[in-house]
C-alpha cells in the first residue's frame, strides 16, 4: 500500500469507528475492547498472531502522538 492508500484507509476506518460508536451508543474504551478481540481473531485465523502481538507490543511502548491537526474524520 502506498501513502495514499493508506490515508484512504485511515478515513474509511475513522468513519466506521465513528458511526458504530453512535449507532450503538458504545464508549470509546468498549468499542475498542470488542475491535480488538476482533483483530486478534482475525489474525490467529490469518496465521498472523505472533506478528500482530509483537506489533501490539511496539505500539503499547510507543509514546502516544497527540495531534490536532488531522482528528478522526
């Protein structure tokens, strides 16, 4: 994927993370638990889980950006 694609996937994500929230009125923290079990299935059914916990890993240790220019869309 290159940039472009990337962002384009960011936005079409931001989007769905946002209407699901509404839609079911479901705090942030909930929505990502359910997401997250989700991604971890996905990936074990993927034979990806191994790398999906390392890369689980190196975000969780990663200092978080805060920025204010580009919010969810």
């Amino acid at each position: 994927m290159n940039d472009e694609q990337l962002l384009k996937l960011s936005g079409q994500v931001d989007t769905f993370l946002i209407q699901t929230a509404t839609e079911n009125e479901t705090p942030a923290l909930a929505l990502s638990a359910v997401i997250l079990a989700r991604l971890l299935l996905l990936n074990a059914e993927a034979n990806s889980a191994s790398d999906f916990k390392k890369l689980l890993g190196a975000v969780s240790e990663a200092p978080i950006i805060k920025t204010t220019s580009q919010p969810l869309h």
